[in-house]
C-alpha cells in the first residue's frame, strides 16, 4: 500500500477534526459495575462453560428472563428511551451488576460502526464487504473485522451484529454490499475472518442472516422453497463455513419463512425453524454460541423458543411476560431457559467481555483510514483495459475530463443498517448529526482532488454529467475522458434491474462517442448492465470504496498500485440471464411488500420464491449449467501484467492441487489462483465448477512460485440427506486451475474409490 502524502493526512484531519474534539466529552460510558469480589466465575483458569453454570446458579428469574431479549429500540426510533447502561446503539440487553456481569450494548456494524454521528465519534468506512470479498484475501477480511473490533471497543460497545454472510442468488438485493458474494467458500471463508478479526479485540461477533434472507422485498412475508440437499450445498453450507472458522458468539436468524423439504412440509420463519435453528445449527454444527433475532423477528413464545430461538430483539414482546408466564405454567421447562442463559454468558466469558470491557478513547481516524485504503487496494478490480489505456501516465497526460458520480467531492457508501455516518457530514447534501434512513450518503474523500495529486500539471475539469451534451463536449476536448457512475443501494429495497439508474447508459455512451478513450468508474453495491461495455476502453469496478477508495483509486488509475482484485460475484449481460428474471413479489399485479421503508401502497401479500430453480447452481454454477457467457465471470479481474499457469499435479489422497503461477510480464503484479472441481457424472452435478481452493501470490516480473492449494473437503462433496452428512462420491473428479471461473487452462482428472 502506498503511503498518504502529508498534504493528504492534513485533508483527511480537517474533515473529522471537530468530530474528535467533541467525541471524549459526548461519549457514553458504560455503567459500573459491582466492585470485583471473590466470585468464582471470576477466576479465569475455568472454562466459559464452567463460569457460565456457576453464574447461572445465582441469577434470579427476572435475571435469567433479562438475558433472552433487549429492552427495546433504544435509540433507533426518535424520541424512544434510552435504558441506563445503554449506549444508544441497535440494541442492549440488561446486565447482573450484583454478580458483575456487564450488560450487552449492540452496533450495527457491518461495514464500520452505525450511529457515530449521533454521537459525535468518528467510525472509520470501509470498502462493503462485497468489495472486500473480491480481494480473495483471507489477511484483509481479518484486518476489516480487527478494525470493526477495534472501533467498538474505542466507542464502548462490547457486540457487533455485523457479519452479513447471506448468498448472492440475485444480483440486484439491495444488501449484497454487505455480504461476500455467491460462492460458499470464498464467502464463508471472508466473512469468518470478519468475525475472526471482530472478536480478537474481546468483542463478541454475529453472522447473520440465518438463513435465505437473499432478497430484501418482502423479506418478512415470503417463504423460501428449496430441498434440503440444496440447502446444505449453497445457502447453509455458507453460513457452516463461516460459523466453523470463527466461532461467533451470535447468529442472527432472518425475517423470511422457509420450506425445506424433507423435513418440512408446510413453512415456518427463520427465528422459529427448529431444523434450522436446533438440528443443524446447534446439533449438526454444534454451535456454542446464542441465537438472537433479527430485530423484530420473533413470531412467538413458546413455539420460537422451543425451536432454538435463544434471545427476541430489540424488545420483549413474546420473550418477556409470555415466556414468565409459560415457564410458570410448564409449557417451557427451566432447562431451556437456562440453556439459552448459558449461550449468552458462555459467549461473554469466551470473548473476554466480562474480563476486559471496553474502555471508551478516542478513535484513530488516520490508523483506521489508512487500514481502509489498504483493502480498497486490493479490491478494485480492473474489468477492462483495451489499448492498455491503464495506467495512466502523469508524464503525458495532459487534459483530464472528470465526468459524474460526484466524483469531485466524494465516494458513494451503502444505506440501511449498513450506513456508517461520514465524518463532519456528508460530501453532498451534509447536515449534522447521524444519516437519515435511505438517505444517499458521498463521503468526503474526492476522487478529482487525488487524481490532481497525481497529475498536477494537467488540465482536470469536472463536469456533474446532469446535462449529457455538455459532459460530451468536455469530454471531446480533453485527452482521456473519466465517468464515475453510481448505482446506490440499501437494506429495505431491491434493485428492479442491474440497469444503471439516471439515464447514466446515455451519458456514458456519449461520452465514449465523443472521446474514445474513456474510461469508466463504477460505484456499486453489485454487479451492473453495460451496454457501453465494447465502447469504452477502461472499466474499473470500485464498489463502495470506503474512507480511503479515493487515494486507492487514483493510485490505481496511474499505476501506484496494480490492481489484483477479482470479482467474487458474476457480472450478467442482463436481468434475462438470471434465474428469475423479474425479483419476486416486485411484479406489477400483485405488489407485495410488508418492509415500513419500502413505503407499498397496497395490502403485503405472502409469496413464495422457488430457490430450487437454480437449486445448489448460485451464480457462475447457474451459468455454466445453463451455457450461458456472462459479462464477466466469476474470479474474473486483470492486471497490468500477465500470469501463466502450468504443470498441474493433483493428490487425491491429501486433497491438495500444485501447479506454477508465473509473472510473464514486466511489472510486479498479485495474482488470485483459483482451483476448481467438477464432480462425477453420478452425483447429477457434473455441469458446472465449483470452487474448491485458491491461493494469492505476488510476483515480481519473471518470477515463478509452485503452490500447493488444500482443496476444500466440503466443496468436494455432495450432502447426503439420508445420512445427514457430506460424502465424496466416487468416480472421476476434474479438477481445473487458472484465474478465473471461466479461465481455467489447467486440467487434471483424478480417480477416487
């Protein structure tokens, strides 16, 4: 990562210096707690589970009643009340301060700390979690959870409920910038170590949306459909994968219902699911830790409780007095209550919240900007670069057009739960205090101003793109021609299309027929249409780019950095490429809602979405399956130089692959090897890939390096229903390496027993 310019530093400690000053004196801190005393669940040779049983043994009723719900919205809903102990965040959970247990005080916290503003504190952007996945970088995902971790504790939260991990089935969900993409093992693997990273600084982590949550219009009335095989290979075998390497002390179960068949034979919600909830979470994968729910989730007492429902969120509707009441009547035996206690204290004692809680300090807004630039870097993935048009050369470029997206005062971030709020206010429309719900937020990072820094001798004009013929006629007399689109996105909304809003097609396409050299810039929570896309010769995809995505991206755009990101989601040509073309219960004749901010008119009506479509086929594997060519495939990105791959050597007993990456260009570069399996014609899964391994590798120019790629067990084998297991079938396996889904020159068959 290249190092800030100082006059970059003192730009960035303008924007949040009076957020600082006033962030020690308007910080909450967290309530005392009882002196410590000789409490044998303090001694710290036990293990969680025996400091838990001994806590547990003194809490009253209420006690224990307390621990299985939040107290409210606290400080989310104007004018609700904030409980003493509270820090004002998504939610707080009362503590025993008799017995020295702290309360629990939740974040939002995806993509950095939610509600900072209201505050007065500063929390650091960063890339969305879409972007970041797409660096393949197991390192950087930890560093974005370590920062997360770090930001909590700074600011006295002790639990994040970030960790979005849901499957990217449709491209246009409105919450795929929160997630990692739409293949189980890359997701599961970057989103474990956010939790991993979240949880080194003795703050508990979340995974959520468990599980189907993979759209957001009626994401609390529809009903997901999908056999149980397919279940456990795409949606859950992700949430298995992330829940196994982290440990989380939560997951979070989602609004929808869902049918999985066998064993279900009508639908039930996620927060009341006892397959999902108690057979494979917690007997199956043997998870430790406490369900709670997606805040208002909760469909019942008795029912939701006896199904593995451990904590209701952000109230006490059905976990407060009905739940009293059915354990004082025994619809509810006291072992369950004690179990879900347990969940809960286990979690705090493992993650050290009880031994070290958070001491409230200042932010570091330059450590935490300077982490955020460092995982844009690896990002950004270069889609397009004909005529080597990239990088760009200060020396002989000498007029730039700058043409949208606001580009010259900010980058876009991602709305909803997600939004972190940006320091001194917003680049655009800015007003103090926290974001408004679904307001679109530009931080103030200005992709003109480096750019400038880069190339301060040539003539740079920005132009906002609102008048199409003007941006044409800026970009007709300048040398090199650069449009920023953007394509907002947030919780609560489904894109209708991958088509780029605004009548931004128009503008880029005029703006290429005017300069052919233009290159384009995309900001987005997702994959987009380009109809442009053989018109222009630059396309870089910079997703949400995060506090530091402007330096990252001029960095990239002059060659400072050499960009090694590679998309973990599959661009399509079009809507009419995907599975279901139109996204369900958007259709004009029925117009199902039930979401309060996506403000329908007409009553919400229930539907169905049919995941067995494309079953355990989720993106590239639909596509492939299907013969259908992409825009750009799935593991697709370039770089300003050129890797081969070659002698391929499988060994089926220790489920590894080696083979030789080289750099066969003239610049240094990072490369993602990526290694697929295509399994036997027996297990019906025979027409399409699967991701199995990958690893990345820097390589200096003529510099070669032998890897030896461990192949994941799971992706490697098909679920067996009538064994409740993952087997490897037998027959002849292809395995393939190479650099994307679609490039893979490498080929080897293997044979196994």
């Amino acid at each position: 990562m290249p190092s800030f310019s100082r006059t970059c530093l003192l730009s960035f400690a303008g924007a949040v210096v009076t957020v600082l000053a006033l962030s020690v004196s308007a910080q909450s801190a967290a309530p005392p707690q009882t002196p410590a005393q000789n409490w044998p669940w303090m001694n710290k040779a036990l293990s969680p589970d025996q400091r838990a049983q001994l806590v547990i043994q003194q809490m009253t009723l209420d006690e224990k009643l307390n621990f299985v719900h939040g107290t409210g919205w606290n400080g989310l809903r104007e004018h609700a009340e904030i409980p003493k102990g509270s820090l004002g965040g998504a939610g707080y959970v009362e503590g025993v301060p008799r017995l020295g247990i702290p309360g629990i005080n939740m974040a939002d916290s995806a993509v950095g700390v939610r509600l900072s503003g209201a505050g007065s504190h500063y929390a650091t952007l960063l890339p969305s979690v879409l972007g970041a996945a797409s660096s393949w970088d197991p390192k950087a995902l930890f560093l974005f959870g370590d920062v997360i971790g770090r930001e909590l504790r700074e600011t006295g939260y002790n639990m994040s409920i970030g960790g979005g991990v849901d499957l990217a089935r449709d491209p246009r969900n409105g919450r795929n910038f929160e997630y990692a993409g739409e293949d189980p093992l890359l997701a599961g693997t970057m989103v474990g170590n956010i939790a991993k990273g979240v949880q080194s600084n003795q703050v508990m982590g979340d995974i959520k949306h468990y599980a189907f949550n993979d759209e957001e219009t009626g994401r609390n009335i529809f009903n997901a459909e999908i056999t149980q095989r397919a279940a456990r290979e795409s949606d859950l075998l992700v949430f298995q994968i992330a829940i196994e390497m982290a440990r989380p002390a939560g997951v979070m179960c989602s609004y929808n219902e869902d049918t999985i068949t066998p064993p279900d034979t009508s639908p039930d919600w996620s927060c009341q699911n006892d397959y999902l909830l108690n057979q494979v979470l917690k007997k199956d994968w043997r998870f430790q830790g406490f369900v709670l729910s997606d805040w208002d989730g909760t469909h019942s007492a008795v029912h939701a409780f006896m199904s593995g429902l451990d904590q209701e969120q952000p109230g006490s509707i059905y976990f407060g007095e009905p739940l009293r009441k059915a354990i004082e009547d025994g619809q509810v035996p006291m072992s369950r209550l004690n179990d879900a206690v347990h969940r809960v204290l286990r979690s705090m004692f493992a993650n050290g919240v009880v031994d070290n809680p958070p001491q409230t300090e200042e932010v570091d807004p330059f450590l935490g900007r300077r982490d955020a630039e460092h995982i844009a870097d690896e990002s950004i993935v270069l889609l397009r670069n004909a005529d080597h048009i990239l990088p760009l050369s200060a020396g002989s470029v000498h007029s730039i057009a700058l043409i949208g997206g606001h580009a010259d005062v900010g980058v876009l971030s991602g709305g909803g739960s997600a939004q972190v709020d940006a320091p001194g206010g917003g680049a655009v429309n800015s007003h103090s205090g926290s974001a408004h719900w679904l307001e679109h937020v530009w931080f103030p990072t200005s992709p003109e101003r480096n750019i400038r820094l880069h190339d301060p001798a040539a003539d740079i004009q920005f132009n906002e793109g609102a008048d199409v013929q003007s941006a044409a006629a800026l970009a007709a007399k300048s040398q090199i021609a650069i449009v920023f689109v953007t394509q907002w996105m947030s919780e609560g909304m489904d894109r209708p299309t991958i088509a780029l809003p605004d009548n931004e097609d128009a503008l880029v396409e005029a703006v290429a027929k005017a300069n052919p050299h233009t290159i384009v810039v995309i900001e987005s929570g997702g994959p987009v249409g380009m109809p442009w896309v053989n018109q222009v010769e630059g396309i870089l995809a910079a997703w949400f780019p995060g506090i530091g995505g402007a330096q990252s991206l001029a960095d990239i755009l002059f060659g400072n950095v050499n960009p090694s990101g590679r998309l973990a989601i599959t661009f399509p040509k079009d809507d009419a490429q995907l599975p279901r073309p139109q996204i369900p219960g958007l259709m004009a004749e029925t117009e199902p809602g039930g979401l309060p901010e996506a403000a329908h008119q007409h009553k919400p009506v229930p539907f169905n979405v049919d995941y067995n479509i494309e079953g355990a086929r989720v993106g590239y594997k639909w596509f492939e399956s299907q013969h259908e060519n992409p825009l750009f495939a799935f593991g697709y990105g370039l770089s300003y130089t050129t890797f081969a791959f070659s002698d391929l050597n499988v060994d089926v007993t220790q489920r590894t692959a080696t083979f030789t990456v080289s750099n066969i260009g003239s610049r240094a570069g990072g490369e993602v090897a990526q290694v697929y399996a295509i399994l036997p014609a027996s297990t019906g899964e025979n027409t399409y890939k699967r991701l199995v391994g990958w690893d990345r590798v820097t390589l200096d120019p003529g510099e070669s390096k032998t890897l030896t790629v461990p192949m994941n067990q799971l992706t490697l084998s098909i679920f067996d229903v009538a064994k409740n297991a993952f087997v490897m079938a037998p027959g002849d396996y292809t395995i393939l390496a190479g650099s994307s889904s679609a490039d893979t020159p490498l080929h080897a068959t293997v044979h196994v027993e």
